[in-house]
C-alpha cells in the first residue's frame, strides 16, 4: 500500500488521538476547583490547628506589659508532646479550669468569625494566658523583704517582664503580701499574669479573706488543661516579636 493511501486512515487516527487527549486534559470547571482548593485549605487548617499551631487573642490586660488586649499570639503544642511538659517561665494558654474567665469579655462572636475560628482561621478565645510559676511539687512564697516571689526558696527578679507593682510581685485580693502555696499538686501547675493587680490567676484563688471566688483547692491548674506554649506575638506587626522563656527561672531547682 502507498504512503498516499494510507495517510487518510492516519489522518484520521491523528484527529481522534488529538481530541481525545483534549477531552482528558480539559480543566474543570471554575466553581468545582475553588471548592476542591477550599476544601483543602480548610483541611490543612484544621490539621495544624490539631496538631501543631494555633492562634489566640489577649481578651484582658492580666499579662501587661509583654501582651496586651486584643494582640495576637500563635501557640505551639509540640513542645508538650511524648512527655513533655509546662516549665516554669513558659507563657501558656489553657482551656478556663472553673468560672476564672468571669467578667472577660468575650472576643468576637459573629456567626462568620464563629466559623473561622473552629476551623483555625481566626485567633480562638474563652482560654486564659497566663505564666507558669510552679510546676508539680513547687512551693510559692510571697513575698520576700524585697518583695519578690520566692519558689523553692529562691527569689526570682522578674522586673524584666511584669508590670511594676506598687508593694510586692505577687499581689491577689485582700493583703495582697503574704501567702503560700503548694507544694503544687501532681499533674497541676501555678500560673500567674504578668500584671499581678490584675489577674485572674492562681494566687486570686488563694484568698486570704474568704470570699465567693476563693477556694485554695481551685488554685491550681491541671495540665490536660493546657493547650500549648505562647511562642510569638503577631499581631499587631508593629510589635510582633517572639516570646521566650525568662532565664530567672533557670535557677529554681525543682523540689526535693
């Protein structure tokens, strides 16, 4: 058979692989891909939210004046996994351990901001962020002649990164100078803001004079509770920086 009889039937099978091979790289439509791609950039959020990172918001000045109302932070979880654990100095956020986000304004409540922030797309609230001052067995003693927090009988310098107090570092309700605490319970952990006048926080449920927020036995925080370690703020930019843990801590040894 000649080249020029055969080339129709070659033609032919050439045309049908050609609109064949257009019909199978052929896009989907529009609509279909942005809901695949929103699909799983919804995944991935929810996947890092888990697993590794995720966002917050300050709801109240108790950590002034490292943080601030409204700033954003990012928390990692890592750090606590295979064993780990909260370490004295680390600025942690923890799910509210009973009523001790009373009177915290709530953040934003829409029904859209709702939405983004159980999928990881916008800063969570209804958790606390304060600083962990005792971990298990620690024994807190306020306050010294200098006024200044002892654990474990060492006297920590924290001027660096609290808010300056007008008579000692570790005020709460009532005589605001003169408590203890601990040793800190298996399992729990002592936290306090770093704007001591005004924290909800474990030496809050102290209470030296009895009142209806004080139970000593509520002072103390459980660390399943704890849903990662504070590492950067990130918003707003102009003061982004990352958060670290204060080295004053690195002379408290732990309790006998």
């Amino acid at each position: 058979m000649s080249d020029a009889d055969a080339s129709p039937d070659a033609s032919a099978g050439a045309s049908a692989d050609t609109a064949s091979t257009g019909k199978k790289s052929r896009k989907m439509p529009l609509w279909l891909e942005t809901l695949v791609l929103l699909t799983v950039a919804i995944g991935l959020a929810l996947i890092i939210k888990t697993l590794f990172v995720q966002a917050f918001y300050i709801p109240s000045a108790s950590m002034k004046p490292g943080l601030i109302e409204n700033d954003r932070i990012l928390v990692q979880k890592v750090s606590y996994w295979f064993g780990g654990a909260p370490e004295r100095g680390d600025v942690v956020v923890f799910e509210d351990p009973g009523d001790w986000l009373s009177g915290i304004e709530p953040g934003p409540t829409s029904p859209l901001v709702k939405g983004l922030t159980r999928i990881g797309l916008y800063p969570s609230g209804g958790h606390l962020v304060k600083r962990v001052v005792g971990v298990e067995g620690d024994t807190i003693v306020c306050c010294d002649e200098q006024g200044r927090l002892e654990v474990n009988g060492v006297a920590l310098d924290e001027d660096d990164f609290i808010k300056p107090q007008p008579t000692c570092d570790g005020p709460m309700p009532g005589p605001a100078c003169d408590w203890t605490a601990g040793p800190v319970p298996e399992g729990e952990l002592f936290v306090m803001g770093d704007n001591r006048n005004r924290s909800a926080d474990s030496s809050a449920r102290l209470c030296v004079d009895a009142g209806p927020q004080c139970d000593p036995t509520d002072a103390f925080v459980p660390v399943d509770l704890v849903v990662g370690k504070a590492f950067a703020l990130v918003w707003p930019l102009g003061r982004a920086t990352f958060i670290g843990r204060p080295d004053v801590f690195d002379q408290v040894e732990d309790a006998p």
